[in-house]
C-alpha cells in the first residue's frame, strides 16, 4: 500500500511537470544546507525518498541513478548516505 500511494504521489508530480511550458524549480533550505532541484518531480522524490528507501532500498538506487539532481541534494542534507 505504501508503495502504491508513492507511485501515485510521483506519478502525479511527472504529470503535472511535462503540462507545464517550465519545470517548477523548488529550492529547501534545510538545517543541514540548502537544495535547489529542478522540477516538482524531483522534490517529491526527494522528499520521498527515505519511504523509499525504507519499503525498497533497490528501487530507492534505482531511482537516485535516473535523478542525478535529487541525488547531489540529498548527499547535501544527508551526508549519512555516501556511505550507504
């Protein structure tokens, strides 16, 4: 059930980016550092991702190899995972 509510939650985001004429950038500055990503894709990603990891760490991979941006922005805020 998680994983289907994530999918629905990314699915929704990629949607709303490719019916936009720009991707939405969002920039969090967070304790930790600030992350600038380019799309409300990536965002949902980001903010998504430990569920991810928690639920399947493999798609979790998967998903950072396909989303470089996300992946720099969360080894800013999450130095942790380097060596994960």
């Amino acid at each position: 059930m998680v994983t289907q509510a994530v999918d629905e939650i990314l699915r929704k985001a990629k949607d709303s980016d490719e019916s936009k004429p720009q991707p939405t950038g969002v920039h969090v500055g967070t304790t930790t550092g600030d992350i600038s990503v380019k799309s409300l894709y990536q965002y949902r990603l980001f903010e998504l991702l430990p569920v991810i990891e928690a639920t399947d760490k493999s798609r979790a991979e998967s998903l950072l190899n396909e989303n470089t941006d996300c992946s720099s922005a969360m080894l800013r805020v999450r130095p942790e995972r380097s060596s994960s």
